[in-house]
C-alpha cells in the first residue's frame, strides 16, 4: 500500500509517500524548516501543509523527536519543550484529518533499516543511531525493538553525547570530520561497554559524508551506514502507519 510517512527533525520536517510493501518511497521527499520555536501547533500546521500536499490516502505515519508513551509526549529535547504531556496523535491527526500514528523518530527509522535496509541480514543486538540536529537511538534484539531509548543523552565528560558528536555539533564545534570522528568514536566505545552490541548502523543527515569519516570509526562491533539513509525515518514512520491498519 502507499501511505505517507513524515519525519519532524530538529532542522526540517520531510514527508514522501511510501510503498509500505517495498519500503522505497514512490515519489520525491518534500522538506520544510522546522518552525522556530517548534510548538505543537507550528509543528501540527507544517504536518498539515503536507499531509494536503501530498495524493496520498489513509493513515499517516509520523516520526517525532521524543520519547512516546501511549501517545503522550514525554521528551522534548529538539522540539519546543510546550510538547510534553501533549496528545501527539490526536494532535496530529486533527492537523491532517486523517489517523495519524506517531512514534520515536529513531524508532522510526531504526525499523526500516531492519525490514528493508542495512539490518536486514543482521542478528543479535543491533543499535541504529540517527546522527543530525541530535543522536536518536534504536535498539533491536534479534529484530525486537526496545522502543523509545534515548542514547544521544547519555553522559559523556559530563556532557550529553549530542552536544559532542552530533552532525549539528561538529559544525558549532568547528572540528574537522577526523576531529569529529574521534568524539564519535568515543560515544561509540562508551555504548559497546554498556550494551555489547554486534552491529551499529549509521543514519541520518550526516551519512550523506559517510565517505569523509566511515573508515575513521572504531568499535568492536560492525559499524555500517544505514541503506536508507535519510529516508529510513519517512520509510518506517509509513510502516508503523501500516502496521497499526492491520
């Protein structure tokens, strides 16, 4: 079936009809700046704008930059922090007129990657990070997904991995890709300690200058670049919308 899928980063919102079936987008992605501040009802009115843009029909999938708990709104790290406790799907499909199902950005695409992408010969503990404005998080289990865990927050020296080793703070931070490399790197030393993981796959906007830094990387688990790249989360935000039609 073909469903819209949208993602709500911290820099832009993109949407793309998805053929659920073949987890490939059947037409171009549409990317607008996320609104400043991004308020639910900025952020709702932007979802709207494409949602009627788009040919689509049916249930819209929707991945948001937050923890999720029965629709709640939990995390608000990269969005306006107006957004805890709201009723993201109500919201949003009030916004489109249409059901709408909404869940982690990196969950999101973490689950495309593993039905269609990078993960889908893989087994064992499988962590997909989502590296742009933040560091989104996903962690499978021999293809289960432990939803909602916020990787990119973890301490590291102090400080939150995102401000280290983020695709957005490697620009504020003025490093050179083997400068950020090395930060990255230590965030990934830091979770195979913690979760002995036997893969990593890389997304996100930075994966588009996998060429610069990919050979640069170091852990003891595989590290691959996600096949999706920044479509993974457009793509698995419309299976999620599938999956709940079922």
């Amino acid at each position: 079936m073909i469903l819209l899928g949208i993602d709500i980063g911290g820099s832009s919102i993109k949407s793309a009809p998805v053929d659920t079936d073949a987890g490939q987008l059947t037409g171009p992605a549409i990317a607008r700046p996320t609104p400043k501040p991004a308020t639910p009802a900025a952020v709702a009115r932007v979802v709207g704008e494409l949602a009627t843009a788009s040919a689509t029909s049916g249930p819209v999938g929707i991945g948001l930059p937050s923890v999720i708990k029965q629709g709640r709104v939990c995390t608000a790290a990269n969005i306006d922090p107006s957004w805890i406790g709201v009723d993201a799907p109500r919201l949003m499909s009030d916004a489109v007129r249409r059901r709408c199902v909404v869940l982690n950005d990196a969950d999101a695409a973490g689950i495309a990657e593993l039905r269609f992408g990078a993960g889908r010969m893989l087994t064992g503990t499988v962590i997909v990070l989502t590296i742009g404005t933040g560091i989104g998080s996903a962690i499978f289990i021999d293809g289960v997904l432990l939803p909602n865990t916020e990787f990119g927050h973890l301490e590291i020296g102090g400080v939150d991995a995102e401000l280290r080793a983020s695709g957005r703070a490697r620009i504020e931070r003025g490093l050179s890709w083997a400068d950020w490399a090395r930060a990255l790197n230590e965030f990934l030393e830091h979770m195979q300690r913690l979760f002995w993981p036997d893969a990593f796959i890389l997304c996100g906007g930075v994966t588009e200058n996998y060429r610069e830094f990919g050979h640069l990387l170091r852990s003891a688990a595989a590290i691959v670049p996600g096949d999706l790249r920044q479509d993974a989360g457009i793509v698995g935000a419309a299976l999620a919308a599938a999956q709940a039609r079922l």
